[in-house]
C-alpha cells in the first residue's frame, strides 16, 4: 500500500501492509459521523489499525473475540439507527457503506473518538 493511499482518509497514519489482508481498493464507511476510508476485505478492527495504527496496535484488544473491547454498534448505509447491531470489530468484515454509530470506549482512533 502506498502512503498516497493511506493518506487518502485524510487522517495522519501510517498503515503496516503486512498486517492487512489484501486488498485492491478503498471502501467508504462512516464512524461517528465521520465518512473514512479503508481497506476492503479486512476485519474492521485492522481497519480501525488502518486509521489509527498506535492507538489499536497498543490498546487492550485479544483479537480473537474472547475479551469483547471491539465491540461496535452498526448499520447499512440507508437504515437507521433503530436498525443498529451489535458486533465484535475484530470478527466483522468491513463493508462499503457501513454506518458504525457506537464504539467500546477501549476503541480509540485519531481524529475521530480524540
């Protein structure tokens, strides 16, 4: 992945492409209201290391839904909240046009959650 791409979320990061499972494009999803790019065909919580590779890479995750700190609630472009579920970031495939609208408060990601 070129830092073109990575810089293309219009967030500072720096993505280590080893730990992404290939891909060939970007994908638009929402997190808190806030429209982002990242890799297709990846679970969300390396998406979410995508964006912000300190604050995932260091935080408290087990990566395997055993410890449950991924936890997002979300749903398709085109719902609404009412339609929201809940899922484990590190088990769920991102999708384009998924509206993430809830994060455990172990998830934080530059620019966005602070």
């Amino acid at each position: 992945m070129s830092e073109q791409s990575a810089a293309s979320n219009g967030l500072e990061e720096f993505a280590a492409p080893d730990l992404l499972d290939p891909y060939e494009k970007l994908v638009s999803i929402e997190v808190l209201g806030r429209t982002v790019n990242v890799p297709e065909n990846n679970r969300l919580l390396r998406c979410f290391q995508y964006l912000s590779i300190n604050t995932i890479s260091y935080g408290d995750f087990c990566w395997n839904g055993e410890c449950t700190n991924c936890q997002i609630w979300y749903h398709q472009q085109g719902q609404t909240e009412q339609n929201d579920r809940p899922a484990l970031s590190c088990r769920l495939v991102c999708e384009d046009g998924m509206v993430i609208t809830k994060l455990s408060r172990f998830i934080e990601l530059d620019g966005i959650t602070k």
